[in-house]
C-alpha cells in the first residue's frame, strides 16, 4: 500500500513490483483538527517541515522568504534547520524562527498563518498541505513528486513549475492582495474540497477494508496451499 500513483509507479520502476499487487491510499486530514480560525493571522506566510535534505529545496525556501520580506509580509518558518540555515534566516527581515514544535503548535501556527509554501523537490505526498487546506489557507507548492496529483483537485494554480520561486512569490502575493472577505470564502472551498478528497475517516476505512481483504486473500491462499501439501500437488486421501 502506498498514498499516491507517483510513489506506486516510483515503486514498479525501481523495484520491480507487480502494479496489481500495489494499492493506493491517500493520506487524510482530520477536519475536526485543522480548523479555520477567525482571528487575525499572526504571519502571512508560513513553510513548515525538515529542510536538512536537499531535496527539501532550503534554497529556494530562502529566496522565498527574502522576496516575501521585501514586500513586507510576516514569515513563520517550523521545522529542523541545520545551522548553517538558521544563519540565513536570521539575516532575512520578518522572518520568524520556530525550530521544531509539537503538533499542536503546528496547526496552531498553520491556522494563524495566511498562506502555506513548499519548495521541495519531490514529495510522495505532501500531508502538510492538506492540513492547512483543512484550515483554509491555500497551499503553494513547487510541483515535484505528487504535489500535483494533490493539489489539481482543489486548485491547479497552487501548483508551482520546481525551482520558480518568481511564480511561488508572485501567486502568495497575489493571493494576499485578496480582501479579508475573498480570501474566507476562498478558503470555505479549499476546506470543502479538501475534505471531499483527504478525509481522515475515508482513509482509515479504506485502509480498514485493504487489510481485510489482504486477510481473507492471505487465508484463502494458506488453506490452498495446505490442501496441496508442502510440494504444491494434491494429496492423495
């Protein structure tokens, strides 16, 4: 089982694994979780997540925030930096360092923040962008991976050409142009969406029945085998 066609084609390319053999599940937000908050936002813009990896595009996350800063709007970044990042952070204005938090500081800072922003590379999913989808805000995200598989579902202009920072800052501020009022009905629709696709409960049942299925296929298969005996032939009576 895997959460997403581009991990379940990762898999048949690299390992050799039978298509018929590999389920999809996408991961699930709890909607009663991720909420929209009414308050005022803390931050405009928020990235969260480990940037150790190069994969995780740090450098593009940087050139980002110093853009976004330029413009005035307030940044939260979350998550592990080495601190050789942690240095750059501390030269870009308006940005606020959060370091690595618990979960619920994470979606409460996800809720207090207007937009969310990823630069990775490749994700095989991307499960924060649901989670603030789920709270209301829209997720712009470079479309390495299976971002846009996610993301064309609820809005194909949140998915970003990899490596465009001038598009990710342009699409942000775009989007903070919008009044208060816009961005709440807006963000009414990406909840719902959201929520239609990337339910928590969906997904825990379709994974309930996976496994029940892979129970009875795995007894059917021991009792057939038991009737042929170790040799895989028929066992005379």
């Amino acid at each position: 089982m895997t959460v997403s066609q581009t991990v379940k084609d990762r898999l048949q390319k690299d390992y050799g694994c039978p298509a018929d053999l590999i389920a999809i599940i996408p991961n699930g937000v709890d909607g009663s979780v991720f909420t929209p908050d009414t308050r005022d936002p803390l931050f405009d813009v928020i990235a969260l997540g480990s940037f150790i990896h190069p994969r995780k595009g740090f450098r593009y996350v940087a050139e980002a925030y110093r853009a976004l800063a330029a413009k005035g709007y307030r940044i939260a970044d979350v998550g592990r930096r080495s601190d050789a990042q942690i240095m750059v952070l501390q030269s870009i204005p308006g940005v606020t360092i959060h370091g690595t938090v618990d979960q619920q500081t994470v979606q409460s800072l996800i809720q207090r923040s207007s937009v969310l922003i990823s630069t990775s590379l490749y994700e095989g999913f991307g499960l924060s962008l649901i989670e603030a989808l789920a709270c209301g805000r829209p997720s712009f995200a470079f479309g390495g991976g299976a971002v846009p598989e996610v993301l064309r579902e609820i809005d194909v202009s949140f998915i970003i050409p990899v490596r465009d920072t001038q598009t990710l800052v342009a699409r942000v501020a775009g989007f903070l142009r919008h009044s208060e009022a816009d961005r709440q009905k807006k963000g009414e629709r990406y909840r719902a969406v959201t929520l239609q696709h990337y339910a928590l409960d969906s997904s825990a049942m379709a994974l309930r029945m996976l496994y029940a299925q892979m129970r009875r296929e795995g007894l059917a298969r021991i009792t057939s085998e038991s009737s042929q005996g170790s040799y895989g032939f028929a066992i005379k009576r």
